[in-house]
C-alpha cells in the first residue's frame, strides 16, 4: 500500500488538533495544563490515537514523558517532539501541532505497510509550560540531564499551595525518577531530533510567510536591577540635589533599546531583542521623587558573543545612569541560558523541505525557547515553525490560517522523510556541535 497522500495526512493532523481543541478547552480557551486531570485527559485521547492508528502501546519514562515508538529495521532512531500541556487558557496549537504531526509520521509507516529504516519515537515532552509551578521545558530538561529535580523543583508551589512533588506524585512521577530520565532518553540511541511548532510570533505573518525555518533558539540574560536613591518630597527637593531612582532605571531602559538597535543586523541570524518588563518605583506615589526603583532587563540573541557584548554594554549603561542620577545600582541574576543553534545538516533539509512545499524558506531565530533547545546539545536538532496568525500565542486568540498549517505539515513529513533516508548524518563539517 502507498504512503497516505501528503494533503490527506495534514487533514487528518487539522481534525484531530480541533477534536482535541474541543475535548480539552472552555471558552477561555485550551486547559491542558501539565500534571493536572485535562493534561491526563489530552494524553489518553493521545494514547487511543496512537493504538488505533499506529497499533503500538504508549509508554512513559520516569519523568512523565509520554512516547510513541514505531520499530525501524535498522540500529539507532530520529525522535519527534514537542508537548501537549498549555498554559491555562492557551490557544489550539502551541505544542500539540507537533506530537500530532508526529502521530501522523507514525500512522503513515502504519497505513503504507512499511517499516521504517530506524525506529521513530513521538514523545510529549511532561510540562514544557512551567504555566503551574514556573519551570519551564521540566520533561525534556529531565531527559537531557539537565534537570536539578531535587533543586529546581522540590521547593515550587502552585498559587493553591500544591508542591510540585505532590502533584507529580498524582502522576506517579518522583524527583528521584526525573534524574533517571537521561538513561532512558539515552537508551533509544537517538540520532536526530525534529520538531514541529508554531511560531507564536509575529515575523512569519509580516513576511507573508506561511512556514519558515528555525535558525536555532536565543540565548538569554535576563536580570533584575535596582537602582538605590533617596526617597524625598516632591515639591520641597530642588533639582540638583534630587537622587531619582526612576529616572536612572528609565535611562538605562532607553540606552537598552539603543543597544538592542545596534546589535540587530539586517539577517534574521543577526536580529536581537532587548526587554525591560517590570517597572517597580518606591515609594510610589504622586508626591514623592522615587527613592528605589526595580527595574528587569531580558536581552536576547542566536549569537553567545554578541550577547555578551550586549550584556556588557547594558551594564556600563546602567553604571553610567547611576552615576548621572547620583544613585547606585545592583543586579541580580534571574537566568541565564546560552544559544542553542540547531544542526545544519538537518536546517538544509527543513529548507528544501519547505521551500518545496512554499517556493521559499525563510529562516528566523526562536526567542521563545522550545523542548528543542534542550534536545540541541545532545543530538542533532531542526525546528519547523508554522506561521500564526495573529502573532501571537498564550491566549486563545492563537491561530493558524488552515492553508498554512496544511503547509507547514507537508514540509515537515518531507523534512522527516529526508532526514531518515539520511541517516547516519555524515559528520558535521566543523564537528563543533554535540
Ligand atoms: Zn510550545
């Protein structure tokens, strides 16, 4: 029997993202929100899909993560992923397009009656969200050891008082088993990683591009600072013996959108992002100069050194506004995660692949970070994102045009088809990566 036609497989992917959307949303929007009972609901739906449509048994690793494994014929295998957790009130697509297209890579080996050259696994990465307890991409970190289970996870909460320990322990999922979780990925011999996503951005739909190539996801250096002064009433203290909080934070917050501007190339390797999001002044009101302000800076981009650049440059800003403004400065660390550039061989793949399926392949670079980011220092990693419409994600307001989620699926079962009959990868050139 043939492999099911490319158009019909996206279909079928379109239908069962809207069956799932009407199983696990209310008018607020999606609720598969990891740990919890839609979660548990979203994966048993997941689950019967994959028994009726593969034939094959799902299992989990000791981290919750939930696979889907079709047997190839030869040594090693090509992992597909992404997640079926949404952040609470989340949109139809964020996540779920990826394992269904994966589910589908699955039904198609099925229905064409063909044994796949290496084993494929579909997984549904365990709590990429953080929507509950604040950590984000738990499930794939934990897979690629490069969770502190005991560290980062034993001491959160959720805004109803539950400890993530107890609401993994709903799940039969210890802290113990989250440090196992690297010997099982390890055990598949994987040999690639790809997945599927939308873009939750804006720059596809601008460009008027349906799907595009992901370059990699950004770094990130993000900080709080504050700014020390003096407190003081608003009509009694003269201009020049004033120490404003705010108005240093506020100088720094405009030199960091000047450094962000000139960082930013012309590419879309080149483009980088600068965010001051949270403002606190003290003592916060009409009549008095403030006296400490709060203020957080996330600076992003693809390239290590020109995030370090970046960083050190909004430091010698911050210094400097402080010393206009005869205030002090202090930073502290919020996080700190290095750019993850995904595997070139596979990026040229993605880009035939889609520029097959649209006549071009626009490649950009993820500021939001994807399970992806933490498959890419193990195993070779390419990322396809489709197009949203509006631009934005996190809401239920999130959408796909449904021509170009049919595109975005197409190129990425040829991005896999290419990517198998590929294996093993010939060595990267410079053999940098890994
Ligand atoms: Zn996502």
């Amino acid at each position: 029997m043939p492999l099911p036609e490319e158009r019909a497989s996206a279909r079928r992917v379109i239908e069962d993202l809207k069956e799932l959307a009407k199983l696990t949303s209310n008018e607020r929007g999606a609720q598969r929100v990891a740990w919890g009972p839609v979660w548990r609901e979203a994966r048993d739906w997941f689950t019967a899909k994959v028994d009726r449509g593969v034939g094959v048994k799902t299992t989990r690793d000791s981290a919750g993560n939930l696979w889907a494994s079709l047997p190839g014929s030869g040594k090693g295998s090509i992992v597909i992923g992404s997640h079926i957790d949404s952040v609470p009130g989340g949109g139809w697509l964020d996540g779920v397009l990826g394992v269904v297209a994966g589910l589908e890579v699955l039904r198609r080996f099925k229905e064409g009656g063909t044994t796949p050259p290496v084993t494929i696994h579909v997984v549904d990465w365990a709590d990429e969200e953080g929507a509950r307890f604040g950590r984000s991409l738990t499930g794939s970190a934990a897979s690629a050891g490069a969770l502190d289970a005991h560290g980062e996870l034993a001491h959160l909460v959720d805004r109803q008082g539950v400890k993530l320990p107890d609401a993994l322990a709903e799940n039969d999922v210890t802290l113990d088993g989250m440090m196992q979780a690297r010997a099982y990925f390890d055990s598949l011999d994987p040999l690639a990683y790809l997945e599927l996503h939308i873009e939750q951005g804006p720059v596809l739909e601008e460009q008027r591009d349906p799907v595009g190539v992901v370059l990699g996801t950004m770094g990130v250096e993000r900080y709080n600072l504050k700014f020390v002064g003096q407190a003081a009433h608003s009509g009694a203290a003269p201009l020049h013996l004033r120490k404003d909080a705010f108005l240093a934070a506020a100088q720094f917050a405009l030199d960091c959108r000047a450094i962000s501007v000139r960082h930013s190339g012309k590419t879309p390797r080149t483009r980088v992002v600068a965010t001051c999001g949270v403002v606190k002044v003290e003592p916060n009101f009409v009549t008095a100069v403030p006296g400490t302000t709060e203020i957080s800076i996330d600076l992003r981009a693809l390239d290590g050194k020109v995030l370090q650049s970046m960083l050190r440059e909004a430091k010698k800003a911050a210094a400097a506004a402080a010393k206009k403004h005869l205030v002090k400065v202090e930073w502290s660390p919020l996080l700190h995660i290095t750019p993850r550039p995904f595997d070139e061989r596979l990026m040229a793949f993605a880009r035939t692949a889609v520029k097959e399926v649209t006549g071009k392949a626009p490649e950009l670079p993820s500021g939001p970070l994807h399970d992806a980011a933490e498959m890419a220092p193990l195993v070779p990693t390419a990322m396809i994102f489709a197009q949203s419409s509006p631009g934005i994600s996190h809401t239920r307001f999130e959408d796909t045009p449904e021509p170009a989620l049919d595109k975005s699926i197409r190129a990425f079962l040829k991005l896999v088809d290419a990517t198998l009959a590929a294996l093993p990868l010939a060595p990267a050139k410079r053999g940098k990566r890994r």
